[in-house]
C-alpha cells in the first residue's frame, strides 16, 4: 500500500460519508432541488478562482520540472478551459456570467481555499499536493460511484455533471496527481509525511463540508 491507501483507510468514514451525503444522492437520483445546485455551482465558481492560484503557485514549488509541467498545464485547463465550461454549464440553469463573477464566497468555500493557499506558502511541496489530491480523486471518486449506479435519466444536466468527472481525461488527472502524492510520500521523512497526512485530512474534512455548504445554501449571516 501506498501513501494515500494508507491515509484513505484511516478516514473511510469520512469519504462514505461524502458518497452518502444528501446532496450527492440527490444529484445521481436526481431529485436534488435545483437551488441547491445553483448555489453549489457559483460556489464552485468561487472556488476555482482560488485553487488556480494554487495550482501557479504548485508549479512554482515543484522541485522536478516534470511536476512543474503538469501543474502549470492543470492551471492551463483550469482557467482557459474548465472555467470556460462551467460558465457555459451555468447558463444551462440561468446563472449570468455576470452573476457568477459577482458571486460572494461562503464562509465553507473562504475556509476550504484559505486552507489551500496556506498551505502553498506555509508547507511543503507534498503537503500541498496533499492538501490538493482530495478534491481532484474526490470528484473523480463521486462520478464514479454515481455513474455505477446509472445516470439520472430525467435530469440532463446532473447526469452531465456526473459524466464530466468519469470522463478519461479527468480519470487520468486525478491518478496522476495521486500517483505523484505516494510518490511524494514515499520520499518524504517521517516529519513531512505526518504533515501530508494532516494536509490530505483537513482538505477531505473540507470537502465534506463544502457538500453541507451547497445542500444547506449555506451564505454570511448579517
């Protein structure tokens, strides 16, 4: 077993619990209220913005030029091209773009990309890889979970959400930088690995409550 085997057996309940999570269920049975979606959507938007500041600054930490690459060809995709889609896929349900530019971060989404950032300046390498791979393996890991169960029929667009994330090309990116965090773990020494370890927990720990900020429409209170 690898790294990350090793640190997904220690937390299974927390990525059953995401796979079972009401607002995952609701989108492969497809019965989840369509204001929930929206407002994850924009959140998601929000989001972005800010891991592709995380992703620069990982090609920037990369020690291998190898690793420098890929990170700086995800940002590529990830601004020129998946942000790009997103704004089209939002217009499917009548989000402007206006409206998505104008989005304001949920405490949950502030939370999730202040973490990633920190790590970025505060950590090392690995650990910022670490804090990264949950969100890439997790969609990956939810569309197939979903897709195995068969797509919702009456509602196009979630079974298009669902088919965007079991797609080759998202498949390969999510091993990749799996295959890259064992990589990493396994040349990292006893401090940093324990420090990947806490990063990989509290990025999954986030994704779980990012899930909960989209069911709950979760917003800034006053």
């Amino acid at each position: 077993m690898g790294f990350i085997s090793d640190i997904e057996a220690q937390i299974q309940s927390i990525r059953d619990a995401i796979l079972a999570h009401p607002f995952v269920t609701g989108v492969g049975d497809g019965t989840l209220p369509v204001e929930k979606f929206k407002h994850y959507v924009t959140q998601d938007y929000a989001y972005l913005v800010e891991y592709s500041r995380a992703l620069a600054l990982a090609s920037a930490l990369a020690p291998r030029l190898d690793d420098m690459s890929w990170f700086a060809g995800l940002l590529d995709e990830t601004l020129n091209v998946e942000m790009s889609l997103h704004r089209s896929y939002c217009q499917e349900f009548g989000i402007s773009v206006e409206e998505l530019e104008a989005t304001v971060a949920a405490p949950t989404t502030v939370a999730y990309t202040s973490f990633l950032l920190k790590t970025a300046y505060d950590g090392s390498f690995g650990e910022l890889v670490a804090s990264l791979l949950p969100c890439q393996w997790g969609y990956w890991e939810i569309g197939d979970h979903l897709i195995r169960r068969g797509l919702p029929q009456h509602a196009p667009l979630y079974s298009q959400w669902i088919e965007m994330y079991t797609s080759e090309g998202f498949a390969a990116l999510a091993q990749h930088i799996r295959d890259m965090a064992d990589r990493l773990g396994a040349e990292a020494g006893p401090t940093e690995l324990t420090a990947m370890g806490e990063a990989y927990l509290e990025s999954v720990r986030l994704e779980r409550r990012f899930w909960d900020m989209a069911y709950n429409l979760e917003g800034w209170k006053g």
